[in-house]
C-alpha cells in the first residue's frame, strides 16, 4: 500500500511539472499586435483625456507602458500636413498622437483598427462612463461620438474610421479628443 500512495504521488507530481513545463513563448506577432491595439487604446484614454482631464500637456502624460515618445519619422512622413506635437506610446509602433492646443487626435492604420476601436469603445464606457452620442450624419458605422460631462466641462472622443470594416491593411482609425465649457 505504502509503494501505491508513492508512485500516486510521483505521477500527480509528475502530472503537475509537465502542465507547468510549457513555457512557449508567446509569438512576437501576437505581442506585437496586442500592443497596436492596447497602444492605441492608452493613447486615447491614459495620454488624451487624462492630458484633457488634468489641463496638462500631452507630452508630460504617459501611459501603462511608460511615458510616451516622440513619434519615428517613419510615422510622422507619413503624417503629411498638420500642426501639433507628434508622439507614439512606447509599445505600439504603428500609433501616432498629435497634440494641437485643445485638440488630441489619435491616429492607427492597418488591419488592427477594428480591434483598436473595439477596445477603446470597452474602455470609454466601462470604466470610464462615456455616453454614446447620436451619431446623426455620421455617415459610417465606424464613426461614433463618445462624452461625458466633469464639472463645467464635457470631454469628446470622435472615431473615424476609413477602409473596408476597419480589418483591411488600408485601414484607418482616428480618435479626436476634444473639450467644451457647459
């Protein structure tokens, strides 16, 4: 009975290490677009709105993965015309933040915009309590209206979208973060 109860043991032990024992790494590809979307995501809520919410410059601002940086040329070539500061969250290669005086737009492209969107719009209504807007004239469906009200202020995050379901490498996703006095 004694040599019963040992080789139980060994095979629950040995049972438990293999289980434990894979340790794949995760594919740099999935990483890679789990920080795209995630990226985008802080972009608009952690730098934007906290820069909107907190009267401080979007360039002070960082986010989960650290202060944000300057945009890569690659980035900002691409960009075109437009005034305003132009950063990129650490993580997330293919997101662009530009910051002009009241305005905070957030720019992603490619096949990830349908997830960026997704993600943020979980995040601007749960836990954040953002309202969707009637989106009269919108056009689109991936253009939708999100505010809320703080105090004397109403803070609006607009999405536009471009591209076949937002899921096409010519994709593009835009968030504006923009606020009013009531």
């Amino acid at each position: 009975m004694r040599t019963l109860i040992m080789i139980s043991v060994a095979a629950v032990s040995a049972a438990a290490l293999a289980a434990c024992a894979d340790t794949r790494p995760v594919p740099y590809e999935k990483v890679a677009q789990e920080n795209e979307v995630n990226g985008f995501r802080m972009a608009v809520v952690d730098v934007c709105l906290q820069s909107a919410i907190a009267g401080t410059p979007v360039s002070a601002m960082s986010g989960e993965d650290g202060s944000i940086v300057p945009a890569a040329p690659e980035l900002v070539s691409q960009r075109g015309e437009g005034g305003g500061a132009l950063y990129s969250p650490r993580n997330a290669k293919n997101v662009l933040i530009r910051s002009d005086g009241g305005v905070c737009e957030v720019t992603t492209s490619g096949a990830l915009t349908k997830a960026s969107q997704a993600s943020l719009e979980e995040a601007l209504s749960d836990p954040h309590g953002f309202t969707i807007d009637k989106a009269e004239g919108m056009g689109k469906p991936t253009d939708k209206r999100f505010s809320k009200k703080l105090g004397t202020q109403t803070y609006h995050v607009k999405l536009a979208g471009s591209g076949m379901g937002g899921d096409a490498p010519s994709s593009k996703l835009t968030a504006t973060v923009t606020v009013t006095s009531a």
